[in-house]
C-alpha cells in the first residue's frame, strides 16, 4: 500500500490510527471496506446539480407536459437532485448495477474498473454506497427497491443494503437465466441470479388476485369454495404424528398419507393428554364437512385382503399413487402397513374446502422463484391464500435479443430480459406509480413500465425516470450511452418498430449540469422552471410550452410584451414576465424578476385555478399585490438559492 498519504504522521500517532482501525474492526458486524484507502468518487463534492432540458433529444411535449424522464449524467449528481426533488414520492425502485466481474463492469472517475484494480472491491462498494444511501430516501412509506445481483457478488450487495436500509429486507427472488445447462467450474452450472428485495414498513408486492371463477357451490350453507391440500412441507421423520389415513365417513374408503408431505392437521387419536392446539383437527374438520373427498368409481378402489397380495401390488408399482407424481403411497419400509390389508383405498386426495367468504384478502402471494417460460413448475400454494402467483423469464439472452429487434445492432451487452423487468414492474407497481432505474443502461425498465401500462389498460399510468450515463472516457470521448442507446431504444418502443405495436408514452431528455459551490452565476431560470416543476408536479413542461400559457392567459394588452422590453437580465428564451404550469385545481407559477407590469397578467392566471402557488425571489412584494385565498406565496427554496450564491 503506497503510504504517501501517512508520511506526515509521527510513529505515535500512525500506533493510534492502527489501534482505533483494530478496535473498530473488532467491534464491527458486517460488511467492511477499505473507503479511506481507494480512490474517492469525484462526485462527492460540495459542488450543486442542475438539469437542462433538451427538447430536441425529447419526444414530442404532450399537451399536459411530459410524464417521463430520462437524465444523462452520473447517477450520484442525478440522485442528489432527485433526492431534492422527490424524497418520499417514488413507489418502484428497481436497477442493474454493475456486477464487478472485473471486465470493464463501470466507468469510475471516468475510467473503467477492471480486474487489474487492487481496490476493484471496495472501489464497487463505495461506488454502490453513495448511490444507494441517497435512493432509499426517494422511497415512498411503501416503496420497495429490487437490486439484480448475480451469484458471485450477491453475498456482499445483501450486507451493503442491510447496512443502507437496516431492518427493511423484505427477501430475494431467484430467476432462472439460461435454459441449457453450463459448466461454471468445480462441474457446477449456474443457470440462476438474484434480485434482492429491500422494502418500506408498508410495502406489499400486488401478488395474485384470486380467480372467483374457481369458487363453485355444490349447496354447501357456508358459501362457494375452492379446494386446498390438506398437506404440509413435513415429511414422515419430521413429524410423524402427522402422518396418519384418513377415512371418508359417507363411503368408508381410505386414504394414505403420503410420507414425503404429512397432513398440515392434528389427529385426535395423537393428541397428548391435556394437549391443545391452535387449529382444529382433522375429525373436527370432517364432521363439519369441511374436508372434501373426490368422487370415486368403484371399480377404481384398490383392496388386498392379505399382506402378501399388499406386498406384491407395492412391489410392482399397483398400489395408491400421487394423481399428478404417481409418487407410491405405500412403501414396504412404512410402519403400520398392515393396517390397510383389507381396506378399501380410494385414489384421489381429500382436500379443505377454501370458503369465498372467509378470505380475509383476494389476492394469494408472488413466489420467490422466477421460473424460465417453458419451465416446468408445479403448482405453489400459500398454506392460507391459496396457488401463489408464479412469476416467468425469457432466458438471459432475450435481452440481447430486443436490443437487436428494436436498434438493430448489439448496441448493449448482458441487458437484462424485457419479461423479467416486466414481471418485476407489474408486481411492484401499479396506477400511476413512480418507476426510477438509475442503472438504466439501455432502457429496458422505460420498456416495462410502457408495456405493463398497456397490459392495465386505463388503470396503467405508470411514470418512468431513467438515469443512464455517457460511458464516455478519455479514450472515447464523444460515446454517449444515454442518448445513443437508452433513449432511442425507449423513443422506438413509444413509436413502434418493425411489427411492434407503438407502445405510446413520452419522455424529457435532461442533461445534469455541476454548479460549483458559492459562485456566483447569473440566474438560470430555465434550471429553476425545472426544478420547481418536479418538486411540484408530476409532468414536466418547456420554457416555451408555459410561455405559451402565459400567453393565453394575457388579457393586459401586451403586458408581457412590455415587461419583455423592461427586463433585459432574463435570459432567453425565458422571456416573458412568469412561467405558469398546472391545470384549474393546481396551478404553478414561477416569476423570474418582480415588475408591477406583470400583476395584471398574475392575477388573470390565478384567478380561475383552487389552487396556485407562486415562487419568486421577491415573495413579500409580491404577498403585498396579490393576496387572493388561493394562492400561496413562496420563496425559492434555499437548495436553489444557495446554488447560484443568493439567499431567496
């Protein structure tokens, strides 16, 4: 270790750093990295983001402004301004960070890291830290953040989002990344990955609503019901008082249970003296019929009147068997087996009548396995809401796949598969939601949010913001990821491509932009349109479009034009007296430079709004002109005006 940045200490005080350094290691549980000893990101500064707009790499402005955002930079700058914009608003968090494999996963500091790096570890640590601090507070009270991770870095990314959102690990899912098999070394093949699951206190994926046509009554006074198993994850040597036949009292055909998965309820006959349980037992389910028991021909019950003829039956594979496994029921090593010679044996399974009434939810849960699309999976059950929804993924080269469809060239490696981020989105999502990537890469969420949004019909508005960097490097300067792959990618699925329906939908394209801390800038108030727009409201218009809003709204005989002439400081094309945004319920008006001139025009636009809010460097002047009961006057916010140097 290069020790140029301890020369300076004398032999004591190096004795003190090495003992505080061992006292805190020993004391400490979790993850550890060397954040002192690598390089630290540059962008940790005292520095202040901006956004600028670019309309010209954004899709056409609909009429109520864009819904979506796409913002090129370094995702610790876009973070630091979404954190001042919307801290508490976003439902979804869900990203694919570089997985440090050591082939050029990330550009830091504006070179790559690879596995050459002696500090590749802790450098992708801290790296993952700064961000991931600063997302959680974009959390809603119940919003989740989904981190894909493969099988070598997932151990160290779990502990890094313990210690970023302690207590709030909800759990992972583990999706299924190739179809053929794969020789991963130690004659190992890793055909899955991870996605870890981190949630607020009121966080809840949507899970499976419940299909209320598989509800029927047969007459039943309690209701329409479904079936349920009555079986367990125990088997025989876990819980052998479990393990037990069961008769059908109408017809006195029995059933076995089966030694791999034991009942889920207590029989009386193995009940301790005294002994109570919490659930009823299996007779006192029976005598309220609760219990159903399948139709049986009787050419289809089974019976051997000697153990012999038992045996033999056992032997070749004729005795009772699971419908779906044809897993035997009855095997030779199973005590009592005596006890079913001579015993009519039904095949079939008895199941519990699951009523509609007693559902306390309709909505069964997602399972943690993301199964492969032609995978076979059999059927998971909740023990009390039911068949769980099972979530599907292309294998990992769909990805790949799409990017060729849509662009027409392998312009991004290792994409993750549109169904996956799909199946995520939809679960974690919904209405009009909030959806931020800030590992976009080459737009694969902005994809899944439109198609699910799609698949909702008019339930589905959810919104997108996406953060994707240039990648550029002293060796390519002019590469651009953000523009040139993420969001033309998004703007062909908006549009349509090849034999792709148009998805619709719309985006920003914005740009951060690093103020340096105290200096003193002239006023961009298009920067400031911008933020106030996305602190307030959840579409985002022009300098332009809001001028026109003005506009309509100036009945004063050219008052606008005249406060035009007057005020040569604003920049264009912010030219007009204020910016106004907002429908007749919520209006939003940001007045650049205070001018008696322009009162008459603020009060036409705020006259036929609930609700206005106007922002302006000059607020207590302004309170003294205007002072209608619906409209709230404010100063700039100070993170605004400490940018340019300025107290508001």
């Amino acid at each position: 270790m290069e020790g140029g940045k301890y020369q300076h200490l004398t032999r004591d005080e190096l004795v003190r750093l090495l003992v505080a350094r061992d006292r805190r290691d020993a004391t400490r549980f979790g993850l550890v990295w060397e954040a002192n000893e690598i390089e630290r990101d540059k962008a940790i500064n005292a520095d202040f983001v901006a956004l600028d707009l670019d309309p010209e790499l954004s899709t056409p402005q609909p009429e109520d402004g864009w819904n979506n955002l796409i913002i090129e930079g370094d995702n610790f700058d876009a973070l630091r301004y979404l954190r001042m914009t919307h801290a508490g608003k976003v439902k979804c968090i869900l990203i694919d960070p570089p997985y440090n494999t050591g082939m050029k996963d990330f550009v830091y500091n504006d070179h790559f890291i690879n596995k050459e790096d002696s500090w590749r570890f802790s450098t992708w640590i801290e790296f993952l830290f700064q961000r991931l601090i600063i997302a959680r507070d974009l959390l809603r009270e119940d919003g989740v953040m989904l981190v894909c991770i493969n099988d070598e870095s997932r151990a160290k990314l779990e502990l890094l989002l313990d210690k970023v959102m302690p207590g709030r690990r909800v759990g992972t899912f583990v999706w299924r990344t190739k179809d053929s098999a794969n020789d991963a070394g130690a004659n190992l093949s890793q055909v899955h990955e991870h996605v870890l699951v981190y949630g607020n206190p009121q966080f809840q994926f949507n899970g499976k609503n419940l299909n209320l046509d598989d509800y029927k009554n047969d007459g039943d006074p309690n209701g329409a019901w479904t079936p349920q198993p009555i079986t367990c994850s125990k088997s025989l040597i876990e819980r052998a008082n479990l393990y037990y036949p069961i008769q059908d009292p109408v017809t006195g055909y029995w059933y076995p249970c089966d030694p791999n998965t034991v009942w889920r309820y207590s029989t009386e006959a193995r009940l301790k003296p005294g002994q109570t349980l919490r659930a009823e037992t299996i007779e006192e389910l029976i005598s309220k019929k609760e219990i159903y028991f399948p139709p049986v021909k009787s050419k289809e019950v089974m019976q051997w009147d000697t153990r012999e003829d038992l045996l033999a039956a056992i032997r070749a594979g004729k005795g009772p068997v699971l419908p779906k496994k044809k897993t035997p029921l009855l095997r030779e090593d199973l005590p009592d087996l005596d006890f079913w010679v001579g015993k009519p044996i039904a095949p079939g399974r008895p199941s519990r009548k699951d009523y509609l009434n007693r559902k306390k939810k309709l909505v069964a849960p997602v399972s943690s396995w993301i199964a492969g699309k032609n995978e076979e999976v059999d059927y998971l059950y909740d023990e009390t809401e039911g068949e769980v929804e099972l979530m599907r993924s292309e294998r990992g080269g769909e990805g790949t796949d799409a990017i060729n469809a849509i662009l027409g060239t392998k312009a991004f490696n290792h994409a993750k598969p549109p169904s996956l981020i799909r199946s995520l989105v939809g679960q974690s999502s919904g209405g009009d939601d909030l959806v931020v990537d800030f590992f976009a890469g080459s737009g694969t969420t902005a994809q899944a949010v439109l198609e699910c949004n799609l698949k909702d019909g008019d339930a589905g508005r959810r919104r997108f913001i996406l953060v994707s960097s240039t990648e550029a490097t002293a060796a390519e300067p002019d590469k651009n990821l953000c523009r040139d792959v993420c969001a033309k990618r998004v703007r062909r699925v908006i549009e349509g491509y090849g034999n792709a329906p148009a998805l619709g939908g719309d985006f920003a394209y914005l740009r951060c932009q690093r103020i340096p801390s105290g200096q003193l800038l002239e006023i961009d108030h298009e920067q400031v349109w911008t933020a106030l727009q996305m602190i307030h409201l959840e579409t985002l218009t022009s300098p332009e479009r809001s001028a026109g809003t003005l506009a309509r709204l100036d009945k004063n005989g050219g008052a606008a034009a005249k406060h035009r002439e007057a005020d040569k400081s604003v920049r264009a094309p912010v030219d007009p007296p204020f910016l106004c945004a907002g429908d007749e319920m919520a209006r939003l008006i940001y007045v650049p430079r205070f001018s008696k001139t322009l009162l008459l025009s603020l009060r036409e636009a705020v006259k036929d709004c609930a609700a206005a809010v106007i922002y302006s460097w000059q607020p207590e002047t302004l309170r003294l002109h205007i002072r209608a009961g619906n409209v709230q006057h404010e100063a700039i916010p100070e993170s605004l005006a400490r940018r340019f140097g300025l107290n508001a």
